[in-house]
C-alpha cells in the first residue's frame, strides 16, 4: 500500500482527497499547509507527495523544494485550481512553472476520484521502476 503525504491550506478539500484516496487503497496523511508537511515527511516515509501550489505562507514551490531536500526521489504531484495563463497582467503561470520541477505531474482542480488515483497510481510506479534500475546489477553506484 502507498503512503501519500497530502499538503493544502483547504481543510474541507483535504478531508475530501483524503477520503478518496483511503477509497482508493491508498494509506494517507493529510497536513495544512507546508511547515507541517516538511516536518511529516523528517519523522515517517511516504511513496508521493500531493501539494497544493497556492497556499498562504509556505506555498507550494517552497513546499517542493523542501521535499525534494529531503527526499530527491520521492514523486511529487502539484495541484493547483489556478490558472493564470489566460489572465492579463503579467502573471506567472504556476502550473507550468511546478511541471518544470523535475517533470512533475500537475492535476488542475477540480478533478475526480479516478484521475487522482490514476496519477498516483502512476508516480508511484515510476518510482519504483526508476529505484529498480538502480539496483540492478548493471546500474553504476
């Protein structure tokens, strides 16, 4: 079973995706916001990281960044409801800017059971390819 970290400052929407990924076999811990995701993922081990991009205080970049200290190989999932790539004014487009980040996934809210589950699904595996490859016997240490 996959150990997911969710990371959102929405504490209806985390009680959701919690209850979705506990539907779909997924083991979960939900936190809100980064601080306390940073220190989730220093005292127990996780398979995926979900984090929301658009959070007060600790956003989402600042939130990768820490886990990717932590943990350079964990798959990280960014979500995010906004997107600025239509609007006027200069804004970043976020979602593209978190898919730069080591070839992240980005679901963009609102999104289902299955596509949720199906991403996960996904990084989870990809990780496990990649940390067999580097186990095999031909793979430089």
């Amino acid at each position: 079973m996959s150990r997911v970290l969710i990371v959102d400052d929405d504490i209806l929407l985390l009680t959701t995706l919690e209850a979705m990924l506990v539907d779909e076999g997924f083991e979960v811990v939900a936190v809100d916001g980064g601080r306390k995701a940073v220190s989730a993922l220093q005292s127990e081990p996780f398979d995926v990281v979900l984090v929301d991009m658009v959070m007060p205080g600790m956003d989402g970049f600042q939130t990768i960044r820490e886990c990717r200290r932590i943990n350079p190989a964990m798959p990280i999932i960014a979500m995010t409801g906004v997107l600025f790539r239509e609007s006027a004014g200069g804004k970043p487009d976020f979602a593209a800017m978190a898919a730069t980040l080591s070839g992240m996934r980005i679901l963009h809210k609102p999104f289902d059971q299955t596509t949720l589950g199906n991403a996960l699904r996904a990084a989870t595996a990809a990780a496990s390819t990649a940390r067999q490859d580097d186990c095999s016997p031909g793979a430089q240490t």
